[in-house]
C-alpha cells in the first residue's frame, strides 16, 4: 500500500480539530506541533513508532513531510533506514507564513534551500533506491515566488521529487489569489515557478477549474487524494471521477493529521462513501468506484505516481516484493453467524477490507521481502 501524502510530526495530533478550516487548524493544531519536531531527538522519539503505526496499518511506501528543521527530517530518514519502510521524505520549506520566529528572515530562503540540498545528499536514493528526498514547500501561502522556483529547480537539479499542497480549501484558495494577484489560479502559481511535471505530487486539489484540471494532465503532474482529511476539515470533496476521465494521475493520502487516522484502507473507505455523495446529492452522475478500483488507487496507482510502477505497487516476476498479509475472518460482521452471502470473490473481499476494516486485520507487512515492525503479527 502506498501512501501518498502524510505529515510525519503531526501523528500526535491525529483525530483534533475536526470542523475548523484549514487555516484555523493549521494555527491551533499544527504549527505549534510541527515547531516541537526541532532535533534529532525529537525524531529519534517520534519517527520510529510513527512508521510502526504505518505499518501496521498497512503502508510499505510513504511520502511524507517533516517540520522545517534538517536535523529532526535527517533523523526522520534515520528512522526510516533502520525500520525498513520504504519512505521518500522531505523538510518542510516556509519562508512567508512560518512557526519558527527564531529563524532570521533574511536568511531563511538560503538556507531553507542548502539544508535541503545536503538532505538530498545523504538521502536520495538511499538504500539502492528505497529512502528518498522530496523537495517540499509547504503551500502558496507560506512560500515566495522566489522559494517556489528555486525549490522547483532544486528539484529538477538533482532528480529529486517536489511536494507541495493546492487547492484543498475555500480559504486558502483566496488568499492565494490575494498573494499572487498576477497569477490566472492556484494551479498557474506553480506552474510560473516550474513546479509541474512528472516528479510533482500534489496533494488534494480538491477545486480544480477545467484548465488548471487539463494543465495538470498536460503536464503529467501527479495528485495525492485524501478523502480523509477533505472531510474532516469539511474542505470539500474531489470529482475523482471527473479528473479520472480526464487521464490525471492520481494515488491515496491519509494526510494524517488532516485525516484522522493512518490506515488507507480507511482513507478507501471515506473516499467511496464521499463519492457516493457525490453522485446521490452531488448531481455527479457518473459511476462510482468498485472496490477493486479502490485497492488500485491504493497501490499500483500510488506507485506510478511516484515513478516506481517498475518496482512496486502490484505482485509481478521481477518486482521488489513489498507485501502485506491481511486477515479478512476480521472483517465478517461476527465469526459465529451460521451462514453469510460466502465471499469468496476478490472484490468481495476488498469490499469487507475497505468497509469493514479492522485495527488489527493488518498481520504482517514486507518491503523487499524484509518484515517491518509494527503489524501485530500472527
Ligand atoms: N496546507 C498547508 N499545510 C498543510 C498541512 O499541514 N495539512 C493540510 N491538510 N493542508 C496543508
Ligand atoms: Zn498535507
């Protein structure tokens, strides 16, 4: 399973906050969290069960932010070398909107900058390719157009990802539009700053116009949705459908914390339930996903967002093993019924996996054939 788009440090916080708008969440909850993920300490604490709890829940790939500090997002990736995750991560980059007053404004986009690239030295393609460095300006509103494009081409430099968020929120949107007023829309904001491309991952781009929607496919930028977080912030629901007709490339998020909880089997779950919406009150006609589709957009499709379709995101001769082992006696509605409908059939399954998922029906998990911790095993 693959997860396209968490906040490593803000674990803590999962499940606070539901019903503010971003903008407030992010100030109440968020930003005072992600200021406390400062030191290699810090991360020594936190990174480590962070990525047991993805692992249980089922992830071997995660894409995920740090804070904005090196030494916690190098200890993050210290983390992720010993436990076996597979796990591209990146340091935060703000130099607008940010929590850290200590860090001098004048010299914040430099070295914002230099410690990403030194990240990107130890980190990117670690491991023969498993660890790996995504260059992650937080959103529009909390960088410059200086920071955008020197992040963009820091990126395209060293063959690194690029990260970032749009349009996930009203709010957030106009502010935007306020920020950058020469701009056509959230989309073109990263596009002047040559952000778009095939190693871009944006995550939730939730009200999407048609042109920045065909922008996006033009360019083959890739999209992270987090059905999740999207109503748990009553931030809105994506038109999956629509962007699907139209050839975007798009794999799972739990954005935890924006979402509540780290298991994308759940993030499948709200996901189907909110397109359901979609189509019964939405007045989207068009059809919903099965639930094969939704354990495609939980694994090969999350791989081919990341480039590594070759490697991993479905069980084939020649991939690199990344597994997981899941208990479906869990998800019956109770084990001593006398008789049920016997699902026997694959999309049966996923169906009772997505819909009925369990804490503990994850039981075991391998990257390259390696066992993680943190599945309870059996
Ligand atoms: N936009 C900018 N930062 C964040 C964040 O941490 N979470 C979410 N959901 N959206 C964001
Ligand atoms: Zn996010």
């Amino acid at each position: 399973m693959v997860d396209l788009h968490a906040h490593l440090p803000q674990l803590p916080n999962a499940g606070l906050g539901a019903g503010l708008d971003l903008l407030t969440w992010l100030d109440r909850y968020i930003f005072p969290l992600e200021r406390r993920f400062d030191d290699a300490e810090d991360a020594a604490r936190l990174a480590p069960a962070a990525f047991r709890t993805f692992a249980a829940a089922g992830t071997t790939t995660i894409l995920a932010y740090g804070a904005v500090y090196k030494a916690s997002t190098d200890g993050a990736f210290r983390a992720a070398e010993a436990h076996g995750i597979r796990a591209i991560l990146g340091k935060v980059m703000m130099d607008r909107v940010t929590y850290d007053e200590t860090i001098e404004p004048s010299t914040i986009l430099e070295r914002s900058l230099r410690e990403s690239e030194e990240l990107i030295a130890t980190w990117h393609g670690a491991d023969a390719g498993r660890l790996g460095y995504a260059v992650t300006p937080r959103f529009a509103i909390s960088c410059s157009a200086d920071m955008l494009r020197e992040s963009a081409a820091l990126a395209a430099r060293t063959g690194a990802w690029w990260q970032t968020h749009v349009s996930e929120d009203p709010g957030e949107i106009a502010e935007v539009a306020r920020l950058f007023p020469d701009a056509r829309d959230y989309v073109d904001v990263y596009d002047r700053a040559g952000g778009l491309g095939s190693r871009t991952i944006l995550a939730h781009a939730i009200h999407l116009s048609d042109r920045e929607l065909a922008r996006l496919v033009e360019t083959d930028t890739r999209v992270a949705h987090c059905p999740s977080s999207n109503l748990f912030l009553a931030s809105g629901i994506m038109p999956l459908a629509r962007y699907r007709e139209a050839g975007l490339g798009v794999g799972l998020g739990s954005d935890v914390a924006g979402g509540p909880d780290p298991s994308i089997f759940s993030v499948m779950q709200v996901g189907a339930y909110a397109q359901a919406a979609l189509r019964t009150v939405g007045g989207d006609g068009r059809s919903v996903l099965a639930p094969l589709d939704w354990l495609r957009l939980g694994t090969y499709d999350g791989a081919r967002a990341l480039g590594l379709e070759d490697r991993i995101g479905s069980i084939e001769v020649g991939k690199e093993a990344d597994l997981i082992a899941v208990d479906p006696r869990l998800t019956a509605a109770r084990r001593d019924l006398p008789y049920d409908a016997g699902a026997i059939e694959a999309a049966d399954v996923m169906s009772r996996l997505i819909f009925r998922a369990h804490p503990d029906m994850v039981r075991g998990a391998w990257v390259r054939g390696r066992r993680l911790e943190g599945p309870a095993s059996s």
